[in-house]
C-alpha cells in the first residue's frame, strides 16, 4: 500500500472490526469466569444448579440441531462468498 492509494475508510473498517472483536471476546471471556466462579461455589444450592447443568449438557444430541448447524454453515458460506466478491469489485478485478 503505497500513501497515495490509502484509503481512510478501509483503515477505519479494519480498526472497527478488530475493535468490536477484541471488545466481544473480552465480554464473553470475563462473562465465562464470572459464571465458572459462582458455580466453583459449595453452597447446596449452588452445587445441585452445577450438577443440573451437567447433567443437561450431558444430555445435548448435535443431531438433534443438524438442521441449525446447516443453516448456519450456508449462511456462512453465503457470507465469505459475498466478502470475496465485495473485495474483487474494491479491487478491481
């Protein structure tokens, strides 16, 4: 990239993503420890929520969500197609 093709939107675009995903991944990070937390607790009440948890986490089937998983993986696909073509027309191809 040379200074005469720099582009302040895309640098802007670039910053904002890495921005919002650090900040997501911050969020999500410090929602997991606060929850690992609270269930590391001994109360009765606290242990019996931990093993209902388990248990139901134990009891999940992924093909019971193969439809979902589907959906998502073309909506996904629809997606990264879309980018490659939106950069080839920003390029100039």
């Amino acid at each position: 990239m040379t200074p005469n093709s720099f582009d302040l939107f895309d640098f802007w675009r670039w910053f904002l993503a890495v921005a919002c995903t650090a900040y997501a991944v911050v969020v999500t990070v410090r929602w997991a420890w606060s929850w690992l937390v609270y269930l590391s607790g001994g109360d009765r009440s606290i242990v019996l929520l931990r093993h209902y948890l388990i248990a139901s986490a134990l009891r999940l089937r992924v093909w019971r969500f193969g439809a979902e998983l589907v959906q998502i993986a073309g909506w996904s696909t629809l997606v990264i197609l879309l980018l490659r073509y939106d950069s080839r027309l920003m390029i100039g191809q």
